[in-house]
C-alpha cells in the first residue's frame, strides 16, 4: 500500500479524492487522527502508513486530520503520554516556554523599531508615530494572529512596511464598510488603490510642515497622546 498520500475531503466522511481524480475508502481498520497535536502526527506517521487529508480554500490549505491504522494511533498516543508524563519532559516545556516569550518579546521590540524606521515622521509628527507603531505592533506582532507580521517569507523591514498599510487600510479608509463586488481580483485592485491613498497620507508626515489635523484621517485615527498625570508633592492626610 502506498504511504504518506495527501487526500482531498469529499461528503462522505471516509473517502477522500486523490490528486488525480480518482476516489479511495480509508481501509478497513484505519481512524482519524484530529489535527492539533502535531508531535502525536508524526509520531503516528513515523509508525507506517498514513492518509493526510487536506481541505483547500483558496490560497489557503485547512488539515482535516490524518487517516492511519487504528493500532498505530493507539501505540503512539500510550508512548507519547508515557513520555510527557515525566519530569525531564517537564522541565523540556518549560524551557522551551520561557524562550518562546524571550524571543516574542524581542521580536515585540525590533518590530516596532522598524514600523518607526519605516513611518520615518517628521520631528513634529514624532508622537504620532510612536502612538501608530504602538497600535500597529500590538495589533500585527501576538502569536497565532496570522497577520503579515507573522511570516518568515519577507525581510521584517517589509513586514512591517505591509502591517502598516494594512492597518491604515482598516483604521483611515472606508475599507471595512464597502461593498466589494465579488470578481475575481477585484478585492486586491481596491487594497492597492487604498495602499496608495495610505502612503500619500504617510508622505504628508514625513514633511516638517502643519496641515490641518482635523481633516487628517491618520490624524484622527490616533488621538493624541494624554499627558502624564502632575505630580502632587503635598503631604497626604493621615
């Protein structure tokens, strides 16, 4: 039998579709493995033979779980719990936990640092950058967001030129209430004309001249930063 096959869901919830068309019964014996444990996924695939059933939507490709031998999934499930179970795989974790929020909170701050590199306001719209960067790193930067800021596939300078246009795409335009028509490429046609009005309006704040804040949608979006409360030096009552 062949192994490591990539299926395609169909309406009956044991028979997939191949690559080339053709429609194949998971064998007599096999199960599900949900998709979420991606340890328990390959440590089933590493036992033998398996279907990966995968869902397309689009650009984008959905796990609907991998089909195996219901004897392999039990025998990897009891080995995995064995092996979790123990101190060693404990204190595994937690390591790995605590350099997972290092490198996130490293990766918070270079983020940020270049969406400013990228703004490059003037010296009077200074506040307003540090605001946007603010929001726009806080927005872009979590784990599991899936937003651009996210991807490995561009250099974080172009990250963090496309989190930008994409949030002033959804704080400064009328983006979120328009009635896109549902033609192919239409949607990304109206995204770049968006990210063209996005960057004249950062143009307009790379230049150390006023313009009338009222009528500025970035100028809108971020209201201004609040001073700090004063602070009071007079003894307290007691």
């Amino acid at each position: 039998m062949t192994t490591g096959l990539v299926f395609a869901p169909t309406a009956d919830p044991r028979v997939f579709l191949a690559p080339d068309g053709t429609r194949h019964a998971a064998p007599a014996g096999w199960e599900c493995l949900p998709p979420g444990d991606a340890g328990l996924t390959r440590r089933v695939k590493s036992l033998g033979p398996s279907w990966a059933i995968i869902e397309k939507r689009g650009r984008k490709a959905f796990s609907k779980g991998l089909w195996a031998p219901r004897e392999h999934i039990q025998a990897a499930k009891s080995a995995l719990e064995a092996e979790r179970s123990t101190p060693a795989y404990a204190k595994k974790r937690a390591a790995a936990g605590a350099r997972r929020e290092h490198e996130q909170a490293a990766y918070v701050v270079s983020f940020e640092v270049e969406v400013l590199g990228f703004l490059r306001f003037a010296p009077r719209f200074e506040p307003l950058a540090r605001s946007i960067a603010r929001r726009v790193t806080e927005h872009a930067t979590p784990v599991g967001s899936g937003t651009v800021a996210r991807t490995e596939r561009i250099s974080i300078d172009r990250r963090a030129e496309s989190a930008v246009i994409a949030w002033m795409r959804h704080q400064t335009t009328a983006y979120d209430r328009m009635a896109i028509p549902r033609v192919a490429g239409k949607r990304r046609e109206v995204r770049r004309e968006l990210a063209t009005i996005s960057r004249a309006i950062l143009d307009l704040h790379r230049r150390d001249l006023p313009h009338a804040a009222a009528a500025c949608p970035l100028c809108t979006a971020v209201p201004p930063a609040q001073p700090p409360a004063p602070h009071s030096s007079a003894p307290r009552a007691t």
